[in-house]
C-alpha cells in the first residue's frame, strides 16, 4: 500500500504544479492531440491510480485487483480533468462585443426614445454594458425595459418593449 500512496502524493505535487506553474508539458507532447496530455490530466491520472489502489488493497483487495482498480480510478479522474481544462480554454472570448452581439438582448432605456427619433439604451452584452441609439415603433420613456428586435448600425438598434411593459 506505501507504494500507491507514494504515487497518489506524486500526482498531487504534478497536480500542485500544474496549479502554481501551469501547464509545464505544453510543447513538450505537441505530437499527442488536445488536453490529453496536459499537466493537469497526468497529475490527476497518477493521483487518482495511486490513492484508488491504495484504497482497494486498504478494503482487502489483492495486489492484482488493487492495479486494475487504480487504474480505472486514474482514468475516470484524467477524463474529468481533460474535460474541466477543455471547458475552462473554450468559455470566455476576448473578442469585443458589438452591435450584432446585442440583437435579441434586453436593456433598458436611459434617454426616452421619441416617436420619430433616437433615443438611447443600454445593452449588457457578455458582462459589459453597450450603449446605442434606438429607434421604436412608439414612443417608450426613460427607465422602461426593451428587448431589442433589429440592428440597424454598428452604433443604432431598435426596440421593443418587454411583454410586462406594455400594459
């Protein structure tokens, strides 16, 4: 059992690593595809297969069924964290928002739009608020909630009021 747990700390130091440090094997398994072989999956592989079979020989599990079991654990944990690492590097952009990005969004009307003229709105568009001029169908004032139905410039929407603003 000293050798699996042994292995399971050894996992939790790359693992500890690759937190502090980042991933330190990128470039160095380029040939390999994706997040397979990132830091984090192999800390968590060697971690999870060093502390699962020391847990199966822990329940009385033989020396040839403890390895199977740590290995199977190692695997299962180097998928989670493969998967994590995909979702982390693929949820946020650095692009910036614009105009497009607003189209189906609701804001809120900040200077009251007239009944054949602009007015203006606020857009929160991806945690940052956008502000466009806005045309309507009817005249809507300051404050009232608006969903917006068409891009008309890279600077100029239009709107329409929320369902509950209507009434």
């Amino acid at each position: 059992m000293t050798a699996y747990l042994v292995i399971g700390v050894v996992g939790v130091l790359v693992l500890l690593l690759s937190l502090v440090l980042g991933d330190v094997l990128d470039g160095a398994l380029d040939a390999l595809a994706g997040d397979a072989f990132s830091t984090a999956v192999v800390g968590a592989f060697v971690a999870a297969t060093g502390f699962g079979g020391a847990a199966a020989q822990a329940l009385g599990a033989p020396g040839a069924l403890s390895l199977p079991v740590g290995l199977a654990a190692g695997a299962l944990f180097a998928w989670l964290a493969a998967s994590l690492t995909r979702l982390v590097r693929g949820g946020g952009t650095d692009a910036t928002p614009n105009a497009d990005d607003a189209l189906g969004r609701d804001g809120r009307v900040v200077t009251g739009i007239p009944d054949e003229g602009f007015g203006v709105v606020d857009i929160l568009v991806g945690g940052h608020v956008l502000r466009f001029n806005a045309r309507a169908d009817r005249p809507i004032d300051q404050g009232a909630q608006v969903h917006v139905t068409s891009v008309l410039s890279p600077t100029a929407v239009t709107v329409a009021p929320v369902w509950d603003e209507l009434a």
